[in-house]
C-alpha cells in the first residue's frame, strides 16, 4: 500500500483554499498596535501581555456562543459578565478591535472577532470562569 505523505507546511498550501490561511496562522501579537479608551494592554512578568477593562483593570472573557457579530451573552446574562462597551458615534474599529451591535442597540468591542467581557466581581488574579467562558488570552 502507498501513503503519501505531506509536511504541515504543503497540508496548509493544500487546505488554504479551503479554510483560507488565517485558520493556519495567528498573527503574531504587536503591543504598538492601538487598541479602544476602555481597554488597557500591560505587560506581566512571566505570562507576556494582557488586556483588561479600562478602568478597573478587570480581565476580559470571550463566550463560545457569541458569533463574530453578535453576541449571545444579552438580558439575563450580561448582568453579571458586563459587555466591554463602545461608545456610540464616531468609534471605528481599531487595530485588532472590532465593534458589534447587541441585541439592545448598545456597541460591543470585539477582539479579533470575539466580542469581549468582564466578569462582575472578578479579581485581577482570581481563578475565573470556566465551561463556554474564556480569558482573553495573553499574548507573547
């Protein structure tokens, strides 16, 4: 029996034009880029840098249930993990930000396509979520 055998390199060559080739490759992170008033970027010895909600300094989440333009996390639920709000007007997205429309006509940062927020009551260091919730990652 013959197998062929491909390197990762020429399977994502080959699944691009499928998949396009974001789904291979995260840009790498540039703590230059701009980012929205009500984030803060810091750096964090040992873990790289972290946004968080500005002011406050809350760490942000993202909910596996929210698609890239809309969030799922509306009356009810987002009582207690509190959208990162945008303001209305002139905002436009910025760098790796986006915004969204929530269902009560508010706007909703979104980062690199997750819509973002903050856990009510959580703690700089505390232990989080867990389940569809998830830290905003930190990047090196």
């Amino acid at each position: 029996m013959n197998r062929a055998i491909f390197s990762p390199v020429a399977l994502a060559l080959l699944l691009s034009p499928l998949f396009g080739a974001a789904a291979f490759a995260q840009k790498p992170f540039d703590p230059a880029l701009p980012y929205p008033e009500e984030v803060a970027v810091s750096s964090e010895a040992d873990k790289g840098y972290v946004y968080r909600r500005f002011p406050g300094s809350g760490r942000l989440y993202t909910y596996d249930l929210d698609t890239a333009d809309r969030s799922a996390c509306n009356a009810g639920c987002d009582g207690q993990r509190r959208p990162v709000h945008a303001p209305r007007g002139s905002v436009k997205p910025i760098g790796d930000w986006t915004i969204i429309k929530r269902e009560d006509g508010t706007n909703q940062w979104a980062y690199r396509g997750k819509p973002v927020y903050t856990l009510y009551h959580d703690t700089p260091d505390g232990e989080g979520e867990t389940g569809p919730w998830h830290l905003l990652p930190y990047e090196r």
